[in-house]
C-alpha cells in the first residue's frame, strides 16, 4: 500500500530504518559472516562464549573473542571479499602454501 501524504512516507521510511536497526542488532548465529569493527576483520562465527561471540578468520586460523556490540553483519561487497579471501587461501592449501 502506497503512503499517502509526506508524514506516511517518512514514517514509513523511519519503520524501515528500525527494522534494519534491529536486524543488524540480532545476535548472529554460528556461521554467519560479520565484520568485528573493533579489529576491523572480517570473520564467521564459530559460536558464543559468556558474554562473547567467538568469531573465526575468513582464510582459517585461530579464533577470536569479539564483543557482541562491535560485531555486525557483513556487506555484500565484504561478503566478495570474504569469498575472494578464502577462495585464495584454499587454493594455497592445495598448491603447497603459496599464498600471495
């Protein structure tokens, strides 16, 4: 249904915006890609610990604790990064560990 004067429309607008709001604020379940914005690494979380969500680098390696509210959900470009990243890193694997 179409807004029907000015104020519908930007309370319409405003509704969109907390709902992206509150989806960003979600607590990410295990898998999801996120950007930990307090190191500003891109990572998939592997779970949570205490007050903590464990998160784990695109390319493979040790994992980290971030705080929850330094944590987001991943761009799409960030989302082409990532696949870009651990595309990379897995066909070091394969070819002896050359990663460049």
């Amino acid at each position: 249904m179409a807004p029907k004067n000015v104020q519908d429309a930007t309370d319409t607008e405003a509704a969109v915006d907390a709902l992206k709001t509150a989806l960003n604020r979600e607590e990410p379940t295990a898998g999801s890609l996120v950007v930990d914005t307090a190191r500003d690494l891109l990572g998939y979380v592997m779970g949570h610990e205490g007050p903590y969500v464990q998160l784990r680098p695109v390319a493979g390696g040790r994992e980290w604790d971030a705080d929850p509210a330094q944590v987001r959900r991943a761009t799409d470009e960030e989302r082409l990064r990532a696949v870009t990243d651990r595309t990379r890193a897995m066909n070091s694997f394969s070819s002896g560990g050359i990663f460049r």
